[in-house]
C-alpha cells in the first residue's frame, strides 16, 4: 500500500480556538476516502491543510514523502498546480468565460493533461462547450467545475461539499462520476460531507469531531453511487 499523502500531528488554532487538535493520517493512493462530520467539527479546515490552502500551526503534511509544510510560498503553489485538484460546493466557474475556456484554465501548460474531449464526454458536457456558466443547471456548472480540476490529471482531488448545492440525482450524477475518475485515471479522492450515503459509497469513512479523528472506518464492499438512498446528518 502506497501512502500519498500524510498528516503528522496537525493543530490548527484560529484566535486561540483550537479548530484541528492533533491530528495524524495517511491516505492511501487510487482510493476514495470521505472526511465526515458535523457542521464545525473542522472537516474544511483539515482539507484545506491536506491541500495546502492553509497553514497547520502545528504538525507536517507530507505528499509522496515531500513535506510541503516547509516549501516556500512559490514552491507550495507549483506543488498545489501540478498535483491538486480542487471542487467546492460553489462550483467557481468564470461567468464571463464560456465552458471551453472554464476548463482549459484548468490546464497545466506543458505538462501531463487528461484529454479534452474523452473528458468531457465521461462527464456529459461535451454538448455545452460554447455555453457560458449562467446558462446551465447547477449539475452541469458542477460538472465543468470537475472537468477544469481533473483536467491537468491531478495526483489528489479534494472535494468540499462538491453535492451541497445539488439535487439527488445531480448528486448521485457527481459521486458516481468522481468515482469513475478515480477508477479510470488512478486520481486518489478526498471527499468532505455531511451525507452519510455518499459515505457509504467510499474506500473509508473518517469521521472528525471537535478536530479530531473520532472514528476511521475501512469498507472493503462499498455500495455503489446508483445504490445510494437518500438522507442526510
Ligand atoms: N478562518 C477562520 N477563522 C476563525 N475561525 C475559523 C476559521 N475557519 C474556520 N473556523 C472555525 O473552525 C471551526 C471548524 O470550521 P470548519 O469550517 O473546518 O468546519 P466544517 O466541519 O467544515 O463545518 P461545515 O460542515 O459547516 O462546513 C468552526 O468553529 C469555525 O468557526
Ligand atoms: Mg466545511
């Protein structure tokens, strides 16, 4: 088992509060892992600091043996360029950018990318390419919003509440399309969520509470996306 990213011992303290309290995790590569919890247990916060878009105070975040707690400010954003992919619950899509556009700022020059056009064919948007951000559904902004992250093939896809603005079926559409990512092209996924039955469709299952890992379930048979019901914390 290859581990791609570990955490050693991370805090996080915001004007004295402390949001993460020691936390220590290795994910393992190709896998599909969910970071659940109640709303302020400090899943974003941990996600942020795994992706390198916040700072730990204390404790490192190693990627593939590289600490990148200690790169420097220009160093961490080439780091965060080539090997991070990131998907919120506010797809971010450039209103004044169509589709095709949205997606190529996701391209990292000169280096390895996904195709452009199996990719949008996987994710269902290759009809909309010359379609600008206000005139598509929430599902389809969410997906383009996926196509500009995995576009550079990230090494890890971190996702945050990537399905809170979605319905059940746009839902099920984006989970079981990052699954299939994941499958296909080996990108390893962190998926944040307050819904326990996208949770059931992962490798693992770890639940923070109070900035701290509380449980760390494994599932050897997870269900599938199709076979999700619905229902939420
Ligand atoms: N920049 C910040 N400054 C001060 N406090 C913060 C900051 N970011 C987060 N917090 C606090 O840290 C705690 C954890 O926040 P975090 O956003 O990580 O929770 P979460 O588990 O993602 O919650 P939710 O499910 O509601 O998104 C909260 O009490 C929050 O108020
Ligand atoms: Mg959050």
């Amino acid at each position: 088992m290859t581990f791609i990213l570990r955490a050693d011992s991370i805090t996080k303290t915001f004007a004295k509060e402390k949001v993460i309290n020691g936390i220590t995790l290795e994910i393992e590569e190709n896998t599909f892992s969910v970071l659940l919890g109640p709303s302020g247990s400090g899943k974003s916060t941990l996600l942020n600091i795994l992706s390198g878009l916040l700072t730990p105070s204390l404790g490192t975040v190693c990627h593939r043996g590289k600490d990148i707690t200690a790169l420097s400010e220009e160093k961490l954003a080439e780091w965060k360029r080539s090997f991070t992919g990131n998907i919120f619950q506010n797809y971010l899509l450039l209103n004044n950018l169509n589709v095709r556009e949205n997606i190529e700022i996701g391209i990292n020059k000169g280096r390895d990318a996904l195709d452009f056009r199996q990719l949008t064919e996987i994710l269902e948007i290759d009809h909309l390419l010359d379609k600008f951000p206000a005139h598509l559904s929430g599902g389809q902004q969410q997906r383009v919003a996926i196509a500009r992250a995995v576009i550079k093939k990230p090494d890890i896809l971190f996702c945050d509440e990537a399905t809170g603005s979605l319905d059940e079926a746009n839902s099920k559409k984006v989970v079981s399309l990052l699954r299939s990512l994941q499958r296909a092209f080996g990108i390893t996924v962190l998926f944040v969520t307050h819904n326990l039955q996208i949770a059931e469709t992962a490798d693992r299952i770890i639940t923070i509470k109070d900035g701290r890992i509380y449980k760390d379930r494994y599932q050897e048979d997870p269900i599938q996306p199709e076979e999700m019901v619905w229902g939420s914390i």
